[in-house]
C-alpha cells in the first residue's frame, strides 16, 4: 500500500468526498472488467489496466524467437521435473485491479494442481517474464512492475531481445530486489527448483539446443 500517498488523501479537507469519487469511479471499472471478459476471444493478445483494454500490436521476429526459445526451456525442464505448470501468451492472470497476459509465466505444483482443464482466468504465478518491445516496455517496467510486486510475485524478468540481455528480480520483502542485469553467463531461478541456464540460450538457437541436451 502506498502509505504517503493515503496520507496524502486524508489530510485533506475533502477526503471523504475524494474517496468517495474514487469508488465510484473504481465501481465503474468494475463494470467495465466484466464486460471485458464477455468480449475477450482467443484471438488476439488483449489486457485490461486500469479500466482501459490493451490490444497488442504483432510482434518482431527477434521477440518471438526469444520467447519460443526461453518457454522451450522453462516448459521442457519443468515437465521433465515435475515441477509444475507453464503458461505462455493467452495464459490471463487476474489481479486485483488489471488482468495481464504475461508473455510467460509459471505456477509452482502446488498452486497449479488447482487448475482445471477449462479455466480461463488464474491466479498470481510464481514467476512472470516479460519480453520487452516498443510498445510494452513502458508498461513492462511501469504498472505491471508495480503490479507484481503488490501482488508478491516472487520472481520476475524482463528480456530485452534487442540487446539480448535479461534483468531479473527477486522479491524481498514488499520490493523486487535487481539481482542480476546481464547478457553474459548463468542465470538461476529463485522460484523453479535447480533451473539454471546461460543467458544466451534465451537468444540463440544453438546453445538452446545444447542447454536442453545436459537438462
């Protein structure tokens, strides 16, 4: 919670009145929500963000590459391991407020052995992992950075496939920590057990291959 921001709220002489146009307007969001789950479809990456939906633009072949190659990774380890579930693209997650569809995430066994085959709307992951373009990256490092973090998502990335380079974040406490920002050696995930690969293998179909092989 944003404590100074409350406070903030409640110095002022007005502050029931601003409450009270703030849930007002929140009950309208809300009314719009529902009405976005009726119209959302299977075609399509679509968000909603503080009442506004968010249709995705298509995407480059260098973020695509990145993403199949970093999901074969994560979804081949974790399968063989038996370590839980791997959602990729039109997975929609629902927050308090917003409903996201990570590029990829994951659900440790525990919480994904709640789910069933026909779900469509889930909870918090455990791990979440964004691919930045053009058009998400405000967003990307902005609200769901945000976002994730209220929520204790524990883990986060963020790839940047231009630069072919991966920024991860660890949960301590109510923050994400920046553990490691690099686009050279070995990244270890605090939240899949023993998932360890070189940064590389996230950009490079060779030594994708080769990180498979010694899983």
């Amino acid at each position: 919670m944003n404590t100074r921001l409350l406070a903030d709220i409640l110095n002022q002489p007005d502050a029931y009145y601003l409450i009270e146009k703030a849930n007002n307007l929140l009950n309208q969001e809300r009314e719009c929500r529902l009405k976005f789950y009726d119209d959302v479809t299977e075609q399509g990456k679509v968000e909603f963000i503080n009442g506004e939906v968010i249709v995705h633009f298509p995407v480059t072949k260098r973020y695509n590459v990145a993403s199949g190659l970093l999901y074969r990774l994560l979804s081949i380890y974790s399968g063989k391991n038996n370590l839980g579930f791997v959602g990729i693209e039109k997975i929609m997650i629902t927050l308090t407020r917003n409903d996201y569809e990570p590029d990829i995430c994951f659900f440790r066994k525990e919480k994904s052995l709640t789910f069933t085959e026909d779900q469509t709307l889930f909870p918090a992951p455990d791990l979440v992992i964004e691919i930045l373009s053009d058009s998400t990256a405000k967003r990307d490092r902005g609200i769901k950075f945000k976002d994730y973090q209220a929520h204790k998502i524990e883990e986060y990335w963020i790839i940047d496939p231009e630069n072919q380079t991966l920024e991860q974040y660890h949960l301590k406490g109510n923050s994400y920590d920046l553990v490691l920002k690099s686009s050279q050696g070995l990244v270890t995930s605090f939240v899949v057990d023993g998932f360890q690969i070189p940064i590389l293998s996230i950009f490079d179909e060779v030594e994708n291959f080769k990180t498979i092989v010694g899983f």
